[in-house]
C-alpha cells in the first residue's frame, strides 16, 4: 500500500531509508518493491519481449530503471509514445573502504577508507558506523553484504585542542581514519564480518565495494515532529518517491511510458557506467521502444525521445535562518514550503520555461504547492543528473527536489509535508 498520510510517509521512508545503507541495497529495496507491486525483472543479456500495461524494471549495478507501458502502446498505427522519466540518484556521501589489512595505531585497530564525494566532515565525528555494499566472489558472483556498528571516527577532546570551537580543519587523510576495536584483541577482520553477513566464505572474496554509513535510525522531530532527519535524505528521499509514483500510477490510463530511473555516482561525477553520464537510460530507452515496435525504424525512437520530458529530482536549500547572507536576498524557499524549482542561468540545473510549464502542471494536478530556487550569484551552484539526461539524450528536462538543511551532512533533515508534497507530485507527474 502506498502511504498517503505524513504519519505513513514518515515510517514508510525510515524503512526505505535504514533498508538501503548503500546504492546497491538501494537498487536492492526498490526491486523488492516493485516485485512485490507484480513488476517483472529483466536482465540486460536477454531478448526483452514487452507488451502493453506491463511493469518491468532492470539494474544495472548501483542503479534501476522501472517503467510502466500504457495500453495504447501496441498494435497502433499511432506514433511511438513519448517517456515521461522521474530521474534521481542511489548514492550518497560517505567513505569507501580502501583495500588492504587492518593496522594497528596507538592501541587500536583502524581501517582506511577514501571520501566519496562531498561530505560534511565533521558531521561524521562521533556517530557509530556500520559498513555496507557488495563483495564480488571468486566465482563471478556479487552478493550484498552489511556489518553491525562496527566503527567510530573519534573527535579530538577540546583540551587538546582549545581553539577548535574558532575553525576546525581536519585532514582527509590523518583526522578521517575509522577506529574498529583494541588492537590487544584478537584481529577483526572486516571482510570476514562482511562475508559473515552475507553467508559467503571470505576466502572467496575477491573484491569489494563498501561504504559507511552512521547507524543512527531516521526519525521525526519538532514541536508538532514536523521534521525528519536522517542519514541520505539527499538523494534517497526522491529515490522513495519515484519508486511509489511509479507503483502507484495507473497504467490503463497512460500516454506515454513511464518510468523511473534512480542512477549511481552522481555524488562523484556521474562518470560510470551506472551513472547518468553512462548509457544506461539511452540503452534501456531504445530497446523498449525496440520491443514495443519491432518494426519501427531508429529514427521512431529518436522521435519518441523528442516527445520526452524528465524531472530530475535531487535535494536543494532551503533558506538557512542561522545564514542567511548564503542565498539569493529575494528568493526565499523554506523548508514546507512545497518542492522545489532549481533554475540556473549555466545550465548547472537544466530547467527552461518549458520544463516550468510541466512542472507547474503536475503540482496542479496534485495539489500541491512549489517554489523556486535559485542561488547567491556570489555563491558556486551544484549540479545534478539533469544537465547529464539532457545533453546525453536530448529530453527536455527540468530540476527539482526537496528542500533540506544540512545537505551532505551524516544526518540531514526535511519538512515531512515536502515528503508528501515531492511524492503526490511525482506520481501527476508520471501519470501525465
């Protein structure tokens, strides 16, 4: 059942949120879904055979892509329909486990890791952290794995430190390094606590992919608990609802296939080949038009690209009381204030006046409320999927999200009605 309440929403997206500690179980929380909604799985190395009002999805990686068909998109005369794509991505910042044994340092055993995109260091500090991702083993195989609290990145105390409250600086290299027992202790080694959580002999495990993630649990706060926080709120939170739009849209009255694309790497460039830059979308784009119409030429689908539309959906600012010289003096967004409308002159978001158009009328159709974003010009502007989707397939495309405080933080946190807000206008926007 779809959550329609805040209530709903807010547990809904907990279990969405704690289901998913890394991009791969991500991928993993949405198949479960859309299995459980009769969707059916195809595998990239098969002949895909597609039929009207039918629900399928394909992972590729870190990354999904689901559709719907609408009836009218088989045995017609008409043209091939267009696709109407609600766009985000499964990864987060956090810190990858480097390769390589533990190490002993001051009596305690320590892991490395690297910085995965941009996170807010210092939020990190102090928060117990689990491990997550997938091993790939010897015989080819890939399976999830995830760790209990197993790590902490332990802050210096201020009476080592008594100018730390004027300016911390932390070194990526020295101050981030994750402590995981007493060196005096038998030695954990954390590829057998993963491979112990994944049922697999460690002997086998050949390579891995694994992140952090704080083991916090997401929650509601707040004098009326009007806020949630939580961990990976950017981009989880549109992952959610693009994943229960589309299980919730009505295929029988559809125009155009709908579909939902949740990719890996934007926190990083978006340079793979489960990223948006990749050819995944283009790929599993050209064979559906290719199976619906097996007879059409290459350019039917190139016409049925020119009649798309995408939302990129990724998370954006709300104005910050506590900074408020940090955004644009007239532009305001403010957390429940409904979804937002990223626009930028550069293109760093891909919104236009006719992506706005679209915008506008799916959150009329849903009933609810938007509002613009816009950056300090004297500020540097982020960027998404969106600019990627347009430039690599030429959709129109238009930016949005929800607006957060402490974006890239460990724990961020959102107005509840803007998470019901983002979803009603996911599911108009796909329904068309």
């Amino acid at each position: 059942m779809i959550p329609r309440t805040e209530t709903q929403v807010a547990a809904d997206l907990t279990d969405f949120i704690s289901s998913s500690p890394s991009s791969y179980h991500a991928t993993d929380t949405a198949a479960a879904r859309f299995d459980s909604a009769g969707f059916t799985r195809l595998h990239e190395r098969e002949k895909w055979s597609l039929k009207a009002e039918q629900g399928c999805y394909v992972i590729r990686d870190g990354a999904i892509i689901a559709w719907r068909t609408p009836a009218s998109t088989v045995d017609t005369s008409d043209a091939v329909p267009g696709f109407r794509v609600f766009g985000s991505h499964t990864d987060s910042p956090a810190f990858k486990l480097k390769p390589g044994e533990e190490f002993a340092v001051e009596g305690t055993r320590q892991i490395g890791v690297e910085i995965y995109g941009g996170p807010l260091l210092n939020s990190w500090l102090d928060r117990e952290l689990a491990l997550a991702g997938q091993l790939s083993l010897a015989d080819g195989s890939v399976v999830l794995a995830q760790t209990p609290s197993i790590a902490r990145i332990p802050q210096l105390a201020i009476h080592l430190d008594r100018q730390v409250n004027d300016g911390l600086t932390l070194d990526k290299q020295r101050h981030t390094t994750p402590i995981i027992g007493l060196a005096e202790l038998a030695e954990a080694d954390v590829i057998e606590l993963l491979a112990a959580s994944a049922e697999v002999d460690p002997e086998q495990v050949v390579g891995h992919d694994v992140y952090t993630f704080p083991v916090q649990t997401p929650g509601t706060f707040g004098a009326r608990e009007e806020f949630f926080a939580s961990p990976r709120l950017d981009n989880l939170l549109s992952v959610h609802a693009g994943v229960n739009a589309l299980i919730d849209v009505d295929a029988a009255s559809l125009d155009s296939i709908a579909l939902f694309a949740g990719f890996d790497h934007e926190e990083i460039g978006s340079n793979s080949r489960s990223g948006a830059c990749g050819p995944f979308l283009a790929d599993v784009t050209e064979r559906i038009i290719a199976s619906l119409f097996p007879e059409s030429p290459r350019s039917d689908y190139l016409a049925s690209l020119a009649s798309s539309i995408c939302v990129s959906s990724d998370a954006g600012h709300a104005a910050h009381p506590n900074y408020p010289e940090r955004h644009d003096p007239h532009v305001r967004p403010r957390l429940g204030g409904g979804p937002l409308l990223k626009i930028n002159a550069q293109q760093r978001y891909a919104t236009d006046a006719v992506g706005t158009a679209a915008w506008s009328q799916a959150c009329t159709a849903a009933g609810v409320e938007y509002q613009n974003f816009v950056s300090n010009n004297a500020m540097p502007c982020g960027s998404t999927i969106g600019p990627l989707t347009a430039t690599r397939l030429g959709m129109t495309t238009v930016d949005v999200g929800p607006a957060l405080y402490s974006m890239h933080s460990a724990r961020e946190m959102v107005a509840i009605d803007d998470v019901v807000a983002l979803g009603a206008a996911a599911k108009a926007f796909l329904q068309g």
